[in-house]
C-alpha cells in the first residue's frame, strides 16, 4: 500500500496523507458519507501529493517536504474532515 511504502521509507506526511485518504473512502463506503465534487477534488488533491512523493528524488525530498508541510498539513486536516463525515 502507498501508506506502507512511506512508512518504509521514512515519509511520515505520505504516511498520513495515505491513511487520511484511506479514512474518507472507508466513511463513504459504509454511507456515512455521500462524495461531492469538494470532496473528490481533495481526493485527488492528495493523489498528485503522493504520485509526487513517489516520483522526487529521495535527496530533495526533505527540502520538498518542508517547502509543502503547510500544504500538505492543511490537506491532511480537509481530509480528516471529510472522514469524519
């Protein structure tokens, strides 16, 4: 899982960008939540986040990282949100 391979590496933000993700689909699969357009854009949102992850060079990323903690931190929250239904 994407959340298992920032956990391996190291990328705490990855590892919880993954399970907030994880914890919105989880609430609209049991109907706790109906996705809105709001909702998939924040989705995805996270997606280009994680496919970045993946894709930058693991020397630059702790500079990318602190470059995008607020970003990636204010997401995370959205996300939580958005799971909680």
């Amino acid at each position: 899982s994407l959340k298992g391979a920032a956990r391996i590496v190291g990328i705490d933000p990855g590892v919880r960008l993954a399970h907030a993700m994880e914890d919105a689909f989880e609430s609209a699969r049991k109907g706790r939540l109906a996705l809105d357009a709001v909702h998939i854009d924040r989705l995805l949102a996270a997606g280009d986040y994680l496919a970045h992850m993946g894709k930058i060079d693991i020397t630059a990323m702790a500079a990318w990282l602190d470059a995008e903690a607020a970003a990636i931190a204010a997401l995370i929250a959205e996300l939580e949100a958005i799971g909680r239904g």
